[in-house]
C-alpha cells in the first residue's frame, strides 16, 4: 500500500472519531434527540454558515463519486456516500479517495 493510501485511510479513521466524540458529547448532555441536534445547527449565522457548507461539500462529493464509479467501474467506492451522510465529510471524503487509489485490476 502506496503512502498516501496509509494517509487517506488515517484521515477517514480520524474523520469519523474526531466528530463523532462532539456529536456523543452533545447528545449525552442535551438528549438523543436528533431534531434537537438539527436545530443547533442553525442557531446563529456562523453555524448555519457552516452547515450549509458542509451540505454542498457533501452533494458536490456524492456527484463525483457517482460520476467517477460510472466511469471507472470502481463499485465498492460507494460505500463513501453514506459515510458522507452518516458520518460526515470528513470521513467520506478521504474514504473515497483512500478507495479511489487502489491499483485498479
């Protein structure tokens, strides 16, 4: 496995940690309400900011990969889309890119 395989594979890990001890944190003091999460996200300008941003990210993220496995019929890569939408961004996109990087067979 090349370097940067090694590096895409670590951010994906650290993507998915990183956020999901936030998001735990905040749940455990606020209640498993996903709605009341949703809310937060739009509680002033800066975070919906934000929000948003992540949203396109995530959607501009979700065209790519559909328009590259399309092409290079790399189907296993789809796995990166719901851990873009379950997970975030930051785990789905250097998923993808670590399982875009594979040498192809």
């Amino acid at each position: 496995m090349t370097p940067m395989r090694w590096v895409y594979l670590a951010l994906a890990v650290w993507g998915a940690i990183h956020p999901m001890f936030y998001f735990v944190s905040w749940f455990q003091a606020n209640g498993w309400n996903l709605g009341a999460m949703i809310d937060a996200w739009y509680v002033s300008d800066a975070t919906t900011g934000l929000t948003w941003d992540l949203t396109i990210a995530a959607v501009s993220l979700t065209i790519w990969i559909i328009a590259e496995v399309v092409v290079r019929r790399n189907w296993s890569a789809l796995i990166a889309i719901p851990a873009t939408y379950c997970i975030g961004v930051s785990c789905g996109l250097p998923l993808y890119l670590f399982l875009r990087s594979r040498p192809i067979v």
